[in-house]
C-alpha cells in the first residue's frame, strides 16, 4: 500500500434556506469553501490498525473513525493519522470533512471503488444541507435545494438522518479569485451533539415569509453576486440572509461577543461578514486585501477579545489527494 495523503478545505455555511414548509423542498442551503485550515489526514502501512491525532477533536471523532473502518472491513494493518485540522463544533464543517477524508483515503488505498454516493451514505451526512458533502466533492461556491417534501423529513441536524438522497447542486461557481476571506474565532457556544438537536426542536419551523425572503436573498442576492463579482450585492444578501429566518435565530443563540463582532463588521461597507452555521466562527469577506482592513480586524479582535483564526483566499476545489514518501 502507497502512502497516501489527502488535504481537504473548510466549508463556510452561509445559511439553510427553508425550515418553514414553504415549498417543496425542506432545508437547502448556501456555503463556499476556503483554503485555510484546512485538514491534513495521512494512510500508509503498519503491521497493525490504528488510528492517531483524531482524539484531540473529541472521542465522537476517534468513534466515527473506528466505525467507518468496521463498515468498509478492512482486514490489513495500517495507520491513520490526522496531522493538522481547525477546531471541532465551531462552524467549519470539521466532522464531515473528517468523514469523508476518511472514506475517501481508504477507498483509494485498499481499491475499493466506491461511488460518491455510496461515500455519501457511509458518511451518513447531507441530511440537511448539502453544503459540506458537495463542497466535499467540488469546491467552490455552492446551493443546494434540500430535499424533497415527499421524503418527509424531520428538522433535525444532518447526522440524525439515515438513507436519504445527497441534495442536488442548483449553482455551483467559484468565488471571485481577489475576495478575500478572514476568520474569526469569538468566545461563543458550540453546539453539538443533544444541543444541537435541541436547538432545532426549539427553532424550527420558522415563518413562511421568512423562508420566502431567505429564498429571494439567495437567488437574487448571492448568486447574482457570485457569478458577476458583484461583492455589494453579495453583501447585501448576507446582511439580510442574517435578519430573517432560522439563520436570525442561530445568530440570536449565540454570546453577545459573536453580535456584536457581526455589527461593527458589517457597519463598514468594506466587510461581508456573517456566522457560519451555528457558530460561533465568524467568517469576513472583502473584495480586496488592504492594510487598512487588516487594521480594522486586527483592533476589533483586541477589543473584543476574538481570535484571527485564518486569513485566507477562496479554494474552488474541496480536497486533494497525493502520494507520498515515506
């Protein structure tokens, strides 16, 4: 067996789209994927199976691991090791992109072939949004349209969610290659496991029209930004994406200092800023890089005591896989 590597890149998610019964569809969602932090995990041959490094992001990491070895039986020795990941539960998308890093490392290393979708049910994610499993696979920036209504889904996090179909794309283009994105660590929650779900039961269905705008400000505000590079509109679409919708309420759970970063951010029309998923990382997109918006987050991090995770650039593909030398 070849050493191999793979390197695969955070997601941001901008948002889910219908939480109400507004249309046909449940859920969908916006998200693009970044370049940095991104996960480093790395296979190659031991005399005996183990796995390394996952139990720094929590015992569910180093469980999920163990149980996607037992599904796929693999009976030889080998090591898994993750080298490098961003936190865990903070907004990135950490564990399906772990997951699927996985899956996708064994498949080649032991020749499995499988198909992205039978690596989609082994995650077991994109019960939701699609966001991170297609971004997984393409990168870039991505809608997706949730699923059907006939598959009566239940509002409930992607990995409570079994036998289901991955979402289908609706636009997938790469972000503008001169924005810039930052992001920001603040001292906020995060939710995972039972308070996760129970943030759900408690938030969800939202109004009708809060969906309707949610849908008009993505379809005609984000992708209408997206594909002519138009960064005002794009901006102006996630500063009402966050007024409205299941996303205003993600927002809302959150600790004052993930508020009132989001504020002072979008008061200056040179930021898009906006919290990914549940939070609390906040993500700042910029149409360019200037010493003076660097300034500007570099002050507002002393003050409000929030952490530069990453300053980073778009990645317009999900992951990469190489050999290496061992």
């Amino acid at each position: 067996m070849h050493a191999l590597a793979i390197r695969a890149f955070p997601r941001i998610h901008v948002g889910l789209i219908d939480l109400g019964a507004a249309t046909e569809r449940t859920f969908g969602g916006a998200g693009f994927t970044v370049q940095s932090p991104s996960i480093v995990i790395r296979i190659s041959a031991s005399p005996t199976f183990s796995i390394k490094g996952f139990e720094t992001l929590g015992m569910d990491y180093f469980s999920e691991v163990e149980r996607i070895v037992r599904r796929l039986g693999v009976r030889r020795g080998f090591t898994l090791k993750l080298v490098s990941t961003p936190p865990a539960h903070i907004g990135l998308g950490t564990k399906t992109a772990v997951s699927l890093s996985v899956i996708k490392l064994l498949d080649r290393a032991f020749k499995f072939d499988l198909t992205r979708a039978e690596m989609q049910q082994l995650s077991g994610r994109g019960g939701t949004s699609g966001v991170g499993i297609n971004t997984f696979f393409h990168g870039g920036f991505i809608v997706d349209a949730g699923h059907s209504v006939l598959a009566k889904c239940s509002i409930v996090p992607s990995r409570l969610r079994r036998q289901f179909e991955v979402p289908m794309i609706m636009f997938h283009k790469p972000l503008p290659a001169n924005w810039r994105i930052a992001l920001i660590l603040p001292c906020g929650k995060r939710l995972s496991g039972k308070e996760e779900l129970e943030f759900f039961r408690n938030n969800a269905p939202v109004p009708v029209r809060d969906v309707h705008r949610t849908l008009a400000a993505v379809y005609h505000g984000l992708v209408p930004g997206i594909a002519t590079a138009d960064f005002y509109a794009f901006r102006k679409a996630i500063i009402q994406i966050q007024e409205t919708g299941f996303k205003r309420r993600e927002i809302n759970n959150q600790c004052i200092s993930v508020l009132d970063c989001l504020q002072v951010l979008n008061a200056d029309h040179r930021f898009a800023a906006g919290m990914s998923s549940l939070g609390p990382l906040v993500y700042v997109v910029s149409a360019n890089s200037s010493d003076s918006a660097d300034e500007t987050l570099r002050k507002l991090c002393a003050k409000t005591g929030c952490v530069v995770l990453s300053q980073t650039r778009p990645a317009n593909r999900g992951h990469h896989l190489q050999r290496i030398n061992t």
